[in-house]
C-alpha cells in the first residue's frame, strides 16, 4: 500500500513533525511506501480562489494547476494519514484550506468521491484524554472530522485518532511516538494495535 502522509506544522522539526516520521517509520516497517507532504514547507495556499471554487451547476470543472497536482498526489496513493495539532478542538487551517480546495465537487463529493481510498486522521493533542472526554471535545471532533469531511466524501474506511498528552512531558512524548509507530505498523489492519482502545 502506498501512503500520503500530510503533515500540517509550521515548524518541521516541532513535535507533529517527530509524529509524521514515527509514522512514517511503522508504516516502511509493514513494507508500505510512504509519500510525505509537508504543506507548510511547501508553501501550500489554502485561501479558495475563483479557478477552485465548487461549480454547483457544471459537472467536471477544471480545477487549478496547484490543485490538480495534489489531486495526483492522493490519486497515486492508497490512503492517506493526515498528522496535525488540535488547535481549537479542530485541525490547522492551513490543513481545512488543502482539503476546501483539493478535496472538491464531483472529486472527492458529489458525482465522484474518494471511495477508493483509507483515511487517518492523527490530531495531537496537548492535554490529556479525560479532559476531552469530560468536555465533549473528542465526539464533537469526531463528528466533525470523520463524519463531516471522511464519511461525506466516500471514505468508509476514515477515522480519527487523537494522541493525547503531547505536552505533559517527556515520557507522554515518547509514549506518542511509540504509538504513532504501532499505528504505522498496523495501518493495513485497522490503523495500528492500540484502535481496539476507541
């Protein structure tokens, strides 16, 4: 299996990027081929042009050049993890501009969908699970991101996963990158051994 792996960080070497190569390794481990895409180093622009914005009246709109290729990207690939921080209770916005811009009409919803492909989302999060849970904010992202974007656009086969606790300290930190590896090595089988905890 061949796997995008878009990583959303303004600083490669901040902790998600650590996540991504975590991943990334599982994932080379298991004998599948990774493809990493770096958004912010590649200076994706998430602002909606007029050349990308969804034609509700004509089928097959010719997108723009930037969004064509990273509609290649995803095409050439069998599923893709996305690897961001949680920044309010969401993802980034640059990650929210990729997917309104490259993820459109009659491409990945409406005549056409991605139902061809698997979906990971990994939300680092700061703090720890049960603040989530007491608050709602893990079924409020998980409606949101896996029903909203994942499930919406034909992706049976989507989901969200959030690695707790990335700012507690160190011995949380590693525990994320060794689970960000499981997941990695266990992607071909349900996004890793720890996704029987959900």
């Amino acid at each position: 299996m061949r796997v995008l792996v878009v990583l959303v960080h303004p600083r490669r070497a901040a902790f998600c990027g650590a996540v991504a190569v975590a991943l990334a390794e599982g994932l080379t481990a298991s004998g599948h081929g990774v493809e990493i895409a770096d958004l912010h180093a590649e200076g994706f622009d998430p602002d909606m042009p007029e050349a990308d914005e969804p034609d509700w009246d004509h089928h097959d709109k010719r997108y723009s050049a930037a969004v064509l290729a990273e509609q290649a990207r995803i095409a050439r690939n069998d599923a893709m993890a996305l690897v961001f921080p949680v920044w309010w209770w969401s993802m980034p916005g640059l990650l929210k501009g990729w997917i309104d811009r490259v993820w459109n009409k009659d491409w990945a919803y409406g005549s056409r969908k991605l139902t061809d492909k698997k979906a990971l989302m990994l939300g680092i999060a700061a703090t720890g699970a049960e603040l989530y849970a007491r608050r709602g904010y893990d079924k409020a992202m998980q409606v949101q991101l896996e029903q909203g974007i994942l499930h919406y656009c034909g992706i049976a086969d989507g989901r969200l996963r959030l690695l707790y606790g990335s700012l507690e300290n160190d011995v949380a930190r590693q525990a994320i990158l060794a689970e960000a590896r499981a997941i990695g090595v266990g992607f071909a089988d349900g996004f890793g051994t720890a996704e029987a905890a959900r």
